[in-house]
C-alpha cells in the first residue's frame, strides 16, 4: 500500500511548535560547462542532399551505373595538310547539299 504523505498548512506547522528560519543569502555558484572532446577529429564535413544520398541512401532495384556514350571527335589539326583541305570540301558540300535539300522541300509544301 502506498502510503499518502503528511500535508499540512503553514499555520497548522506553527500551531504544533514548529519554526521558520530564515536562511542568509548565498551567491550562486557557476559550474564551468563540461565540454566533451570529439572523438573524430578533422573539420565537419558538409554533403549535398546528392551525396548524402548517394552514399548514405538506400540501393535502388536494378540500378545500374549510367554508360557513358562516346562521342567521336576529330581533330583536324593533326591532318596534313592536303587531306584537311579535301575533308574540309568535302564537308561543306555536303552541308550546302543538305541545305539546297531543305530549301527545296520547303518550296513545294509551300
């Protein structure tokens, strides 16, 4: 059984003999702040939402890393000098001729 504690007002207190003391008054004493060492050293690190998921995130089903296309690219400067100026023709020709093409296609649905 859990007894019900004594509750009784200040006159009843006095009334039975009971005394108030009045205490002097104290300065407060400041405890310093208990500062922890971190037991990682090395600046924060700060991630992106992008990292953050790539690297901490859950694995998606099925993913698989993006291929990357390769993309042809010529360098005309490495040609001699010949082959660049017949590459060269050669292109802007074939531009002109895709370019006199859709001039034309345009004239008859006009």
């Amino acid at each position: 059984m859990i007894k019900k504690p004594k509750v009784e007002t200040v006159a009843e207190f006095i009334a039975r003999g009971g005394q108030i003391k009045q205490v002097p008054k104290a300065e407060q004493v400041k405890q310093p702040d208990i500062v922890k060492k971190p037991t990682a050293g090395g600046p924060v690190t700060i991630l992106s939402l992008e990292e953050a998921d790539l690297f901490y995130g859950e694995a998606r089903k099925n993913s698989k890393p993006k291929k990357v296309k390769p993309t042809a690219k010529i360098d005309l400067d490495a040609l001699p000098e010949a082959l660049r100026s017949k590459f060269i023709d050669k292109l802007k020709e074939e531009m002109s001729g895709e370019r006199c093409e859709e001039t034309q296609d345009s004239e008859e649905e006009g």
